[in-house]
C-alpha cells in the first residue's frame, strides 16, 4: 500500500478551537488559551456519530471538555494537550491538530 495526500479544499472550511491551557511553541513564545463554554458547546453539538448521523453522541459521556478530552463517536476517548485544534468538517466529523502542526505554515487558523 502506498501513501497518500490529504487536505482541506479550501482553507477555512472547518470549525475550530483550541484546547485551553497554556504552551509553548518551540521559538519559546508561550501562548495561554482560554475558550467560553457556549464556544466549547458549539464543538460538542457539532459532533457526529458517523455511523449514524441522525443520532446525537452522548453527552453524558462527553464530547469535548476542558480537561482535555475528546470523545470521538465509535472510535473513544483521546487526550488533547493544550493548543491542540479540534475542527469539525461538513458532515460532524471531529479532526484533530497538534499545536505543534497548527503553529506551521500547513495550516492556518484565527
């Protein structure tokens, strides 16, 4: 098998935020993000059960939350470390980013 490309079709198709928390790029800037519940709400509403996409996630169980956890439907629980990016495509599907990626020239966000 080989590998292969993947992108956005444009530049700013995803909704996103960062995981709150503080960091520090590797120039050594350190950056403090603090997001708004209703923000964070909007992520976790956002989020889709692919395998059935009628049918809201769970929010008993989460979503997205500020200890840094993302609960991706069918898949489980992954760990978000402070200037991570969660974006959500067309269709409800949570991407992730690294602060590390999202802080090159590959990806651009506000």
């Amino acid at each position: 098998m080989a590998t292969a490309t993947l992108g956005t079709a444009g530049t700013t198709t995803l909704t996103a935020l960062s995981q709150p928390g503080s960091y520090t790029r590797q120039d050594g800037t350190v950056f403090s993000v603090t997001q708004l519940d209703a923000d964070i709400a909007t992520i976790q509403q956002a989020i889709k059960d692919d395998q059935n996409p009628a049918q809201p996630i769970n929010f008993a169980m989460g979503g997205w939350s500020r200890a840094g956890q993302l609960f991706v439907p069918n898949r489980g629980w992954l760990k978000l470390l402070p200037g991570d990016y969660v974006g959500i495509d067309a269709t409800g599907w949570p991407i992730i980013v690294s602060a590390r990626a999202a802080a090159s020239a590959s990806w651009v966000h506000t």
